[in-house]
C-alpha cells in the first residue's frame, strides 16, 4: 500500500517539525515546509526572500500566490510522498493544495492537537541547528551544550520570529484562520487528530497507526 500525502495541520510550537523529521527517517517521506523554504530564500538574499522577511518577523502571512508558487516548484508527486507542514494556513490554500498541487491524489491532514497557552513557553526556548536542522528545546530537550547541535556540533540558533512579541502574533493569526481549514478536511472525511501535548514518542506512534490505517 502507498503513503497517503500528509498534511500536518497545527499552531507554531505544536511539534510539526520534530514529528516531521522522525517520519522522514523512519517513513521515507520528504519534508516540505513552506516556513523552511521562506528561509532559505531569505538566507539565499533572492528578491522573493528580501520581498518576503519583513512580513515573516512580524509574525504575518506571506501572500497565498508567492507561498503556492514556491510550494509547486518544490513538488513532484510522481516519485515522491510528502509531509506537508505549514501549509495550507487559510481555507484558501487548503482549496489551491487540492486543485493546483495534489489534483487527485490521496491525502490526510492531521490537526495536533494542544493547548495554546503551553505554546508561548515552547516556541521561546526552541533552538535549531543551522547545519542539520535538529530541533532542541533548552527547558524540556536542552542540548548539552547550549550553543551546539549534540548530533553534528552544529551552531544551534534561535529563529528570528521566535519571541514573545512575534509568538502572539503567530498564534493569534493560526487561530483566525485554522477552523474552517478543519471543517474543509473533516468536511472530505480527511481529517486526523493527534495528542500534541503528548510525548514524541507516543505522537510518532499515533501518526504511524495514521499512515498505516
Ligand atoms: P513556520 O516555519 O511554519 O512557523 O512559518 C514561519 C513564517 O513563514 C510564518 O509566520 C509566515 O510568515 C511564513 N509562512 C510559512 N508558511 C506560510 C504559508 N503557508 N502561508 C503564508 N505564510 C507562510
């Protein structure tokens, strides 16, 4: 039986990224983040990153065609399952996902399901490898040293919209738009839930049951 297309649906902090780069390893999916890609072109100094990063450290929403556009240019669903992560985040997208990228193709969106007021906490204390991408936590999964990735010593950074001030805006943008995105899936019978307050573990295991039922 082939994958199913996966669409991980939840707010910044819910724990997208760090299931996402389990499935990979341990699924054979390919990772495809709409937030990742913005920031490459950001780090790359391309006219879409320059047009794009002020908007990303407000905490707001990059426009639906720019997003769509780089998300179909790094898409090729003839020889490839993916994970989804960051997009769609309006009923907008999630209709474009349909019509402009998966066309016929199966797919589940999974909502992570968490209490917004743990996620604040979360996101603040989030640090990234630059070289590999491995996600720490300095309150809940500190590295051993703060300032390095425990898997390839690479630098470990902090994401410029992971403050206070940009957090809330995050947030508060996920939850105006994200109800009617759940209503659209639920609506096709495409609709999972997993516990994100839950451990990585049991999280990993849950989507497994998902992909395999
Ligand atoms: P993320 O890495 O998913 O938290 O995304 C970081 C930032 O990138 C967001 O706050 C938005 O500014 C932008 N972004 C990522 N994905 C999208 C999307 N699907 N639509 C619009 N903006 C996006």
């Amino acid at each position: 039986m082939s994958k199913p297309q996966l669409i991980l649906l939840g707010a910044p902090g819910s724990g997208k990224g760090t299931q996402a780069s389990k499935l990979v390893s341990e699924h054979g999916y390919k990772h495809l983040s709409t937030g990742d890609l913005l920031r490459k072109e950001i780090s790359e100094g391309s006219d879409l990153g320059k047009k794009v990063s002020q908007i990303m450290e407000e905490g707001k929403l990059v426009d639906d065609k720019t997003v769509l556009e780089l998300l179909q240019k790094n898409t090729d669903l003839t020889s490839q399952s993916y994970i989804f992560d960051g997009f769609p985040r309006n009923i907008e997208q999630a209709k474009a996902l349909d019509s402009e990228v998966l066309k016929d193709v199966s797919a589940k969106a999974v909502y992570f399901d968490i209490d917004f007021n743990v996620l604040i906490e979360r996101i603040v204390n989030r640090r990234t490898c630059s070289k590999c991408g491995a996600i720490y936590n300095l309150a809940t999964k500190p590295p051993q040293d703060p300032t390095k990735c425990d898997k390839c010593g690479g630098e470990l950074k902090q994401r410029k919209d992971d403050n206070e001030e940009t957090v809330k805006t995050r947030l508060n943008v996920f939850k105006e738009a994200i109800d009617p995105v759940l209503d659209y899936y639920e609506s096709k019978g495409a609709l999972e839930k997993v516990d994100a307050t839950a451990d990585e573990d049991t999280v990993q295991s849950q989507l497994a049951n998902i992909i395999n039922s």
